[in-house]
C-alpha cells in the first residue's frame, strides 16, 4: 500500500542505520512479509552518514511502501559512531507520520509475519504505554567466546520478557520498541548518550507515567557479529553513557554498575580510581585481550568469562573517567546518589522475606530490615540483569547475614 492511499497513518517503523548497507537491505526485505491491517504504514530509514552505498541499494530495492529516507550530514560527532544512535532515531521519528513509532535496529529480522500488527494492537486502546518487545539472540556468523557470552545474556534478557512482572526501564531496547508518536515528542525524544539512550528514555517515560509493557508474541532474531576489541569499545562508552545518566537521574544509580563505587573499599576501591584515571589503560587492555585469545584457543570458557568480567569493569570505568573528569565531580556525584537511596520507600525484610520493590522514577535502592530494624541499603543492581527477585534476596542475605 503507498503513503497517500490509506490515511492517517497507523504506525511508522524508524530505522536507524550506518554502515550496514546488507543488513537494513535484508530486514527492508523482511518487511515485505508483515501482514497488516490496522491502516496504512510507512517505513523510515535514516542514514547517519552513506560510508557504504546504502542508499542507492535501498533505492534499488523493490519494496512497498517504499522506504522514506532521512539523511543526517555526513560528519558527525565521532569519525566512528557518526551522530549517534539517538539522535538518529530523533531524525527518523521527526519525519514520521505514524500515530505509533516502532524501532528496530537495522540488524534484526522480524519473526512471523504479524511484528507490525501485534506492536500495533498494544497501541489500540490509547493508553500511554511504550511495548518492549523481546530481542532473540541468533547464532552469529563470527561465532567465538564473545557472541557466546552475548547470546547467553540476551537468552536470559527474553526469558524475562516472556514471564511475569514489571518491567523497569533496564529492560528498554530500543532494538524492538514502540510508543505512541506524540508521547514520544512530549518527553523530547532520545538524548545524544555514547550508550544509554535506551535507558535513559525508559527513564523518562516512566517519570511521565507511561507504563512499560511486553508483547512476547512480538519478537525479533538478532545476530550479534561482534569481536573483542568492538566489544571493548562498546564498554568505553557504556561507562560514559551510566555517567551522563546518572548525572541526569542520580536515583538511577543502584541499577547501573556505577553503583559499584558506592559499596567497596580498599584495593578494589584504589582499582576502580585507577582505571578511571585512564593509567595504563592501553597496555592493560591488550594484555587483557591477548589473554582472552588464549584461553579460548585452550577452550577455557568459566576463567575465560572471569577474565571478561575484570576486563569489562575496567574499561567501564575508564568511560566513566572520560566522562567525569576529575575524582572530585566522581565524589559529587557519589553525595548525590546517596542523598537519593537514603529516601527510598522500597525495603526487604529479611527475615520476614517480604520484599517492596521501587516504584517507577523511585531511587534504585532497597532498605534492608531485619526485625523491623534499618540495617544498611541494597542497591537493585544485586538483582543481576535483568533484574531477578530471588537473586536479589540471595545476595542480601549473604551481605547482612552478620546482622542479628
């Protein structure tokens, strides 16, 4: 169906790409398969710069409707990543003319033919609700370790789409999601985050009191080529990324692994200053790499993983150096967040096993009873992620066990 023949518009599918000429190829092609009925819709790819031809393969395709284009300027913030990935989504939301917007990310695949139709039918009722629909990890061509550990996160992130319970804004992906157009441009869209952006809007709508709801029939294959060293990159500015989030939202904190600064001392402590500092960073994160190669040629997957685990937090931490600047903002920051967990509502009682989550725009943060008696703060980030209930009871019983 073509733009003009069914008006108004029912739902907009934005597309944000750089540099993927193949893969947005692919998922435009896979869209030809949605059934849809709800009304007319359109799909709208912007283009963070053309490194690749993208836009004459898009042009070249013969698909209906056919794509609208946004083209952001070639140059952008960063040689690498372009404008971004949020300010790419503004772009593509701006030009569309959906009462819904549906994200997809340029590499996934719908599965069945009713994505489209079931995102919609979230929508039908005009409640204020964005719909996060699950993102299904897929065997990646690269294969290695890394897509590996990737995948089995992303395992555990649908299992908990797929089951009951609220939703908070860690389990936002933009990769899979939808919302009404006008509440999308009421809370003013994504902010330009290194990483984060899907976080930080979930925080946002959840402050503006739109409900964060699942859709498990409306999920989507995504195949996570990635390597080491692109990895590594990612964690960079997912440190910066948790900086400027909870600079925006301090009460966000006891969700992030910032957090972490708030709860050891010592060597671990002295640790995390270093690498914030950025002091050998380089040579460490190549040492780090050279190491992981190893120990996957020797197929040594459990100290593979604890290996990843250290390497991560540093290079996390260096991000959020790159970001802060100096201890002092650091320690700021740290005064604030505390400020906030000292207010909040949510408490477990330890010995009762009753557990009172935070509500939507609450701090991050759970006060621990035992008896009645305030014995310390537990930050939800105990919980893992996604967040799980009874691992979160687990590690606070272990953490308070000394307190009688």
């Amino acid at each position: 169906m073509t733009r003009g023949a069914r008006e108004p518009l029912a739902l907009s599918v934005v597309i944000p790409t750089r540099g993927r000429r193949n893969t947005v190829c692919r998922l435009l092609e896979a869209l030809q398969e949605q059934r849809f009925e709800a009304g007319a819709f359109e799909i709208v790819v912007a283009l963070d710069g053309d490194e690749d031809g993208t836009e004459v393969a898009i042009r070249s395709l013969a698909t209906e409707p056919e794509p609208v284009i946004v083209r952001l300027p070639q140059t952008g913030c960063d040689p690498h990543q372009g404008h971004g990935a949020g300010p790419t989504r503004n772009a593509g939301a701006e030009r569309a003319s959906g009462a819904v917007l549906l994200f997809l990310d340029d590499d996934v695949i719908p599965h069945g033919t009713d994505l489209l139709a079931r995102h919609a039918d979230c929508h039908a009722d005009g409640v204020r609700r964005a719909i996060v629909g699950p993102v299904v990890s897929e065997p990646a061509r690269a294969g290695g370790y890394i897509g590996r550990a990737i995948s089995e996160w992303w395992g555990s992130q649908t299992a908990h789409l797929e089951a009951d319970g609220e939703l908070n804004f860690t389990d936002v992906a933009t990769a899979n999601l939808s919302l009404p157009a006008h509440v999308f441009r009421e809370i003013g869209g994504f902010r330009p985050l290194a990483r984060r952006e899907d976080w930080d809007l979930g925080l946002r709508l959840q402050r503006s009191g739109v409900l964060l709801g699942r859709c498990p029939g409306a999920s989507i294959g995504h195949s996570f080529d990635t390597d080491l060293r692109t990895y590594f990159a990612d964690m960079l500015r997912e440190g910066a990324g948790d900086a400027r989030l909870v600079e925006e939202h301090p009460g966000a904190c006891g969700a992030l692994p910032l957090d972490l600064y708030r709860h050891v001392g010592g060597w671990r402590r002295r640790l995390l200053d270093h690498a914030f500092a950025g002091r050998g960073a380089k040579s460490g994160l190549a040492v780090a790499m050279a190491g992981l190669r190893a120990l996957e040629m020797g197929r040594q997957y459990k100290l593979w993983m604890a290996v990843l685990q250290r390497a991560t937090l540093l290079q996390y931490w260096r991000g959020v150096g790159s970001h802060l600047r100096t201890p002092d903002r650091l320690r700021e920051l740290m005064e604030q967040v505390d400020q906030r967990g000292r207010a909040t509502q949510a408490y477990i009682d330890v010995d009762a096993g009753e557990l009172k989550m935070p509500a939507a725009g609450e701090p991050c943060d759970v006060r621990v009873l035992r008896s009645g008696r305030l014995v310390g703060i537990a930050p939800l980030r105990w919980g893992g992620l996604p967040f799980d209930p009874d691992r979160f009871a687990e590690r606070v019983r272990r953490s308070y066990s000394q307190h009688g």
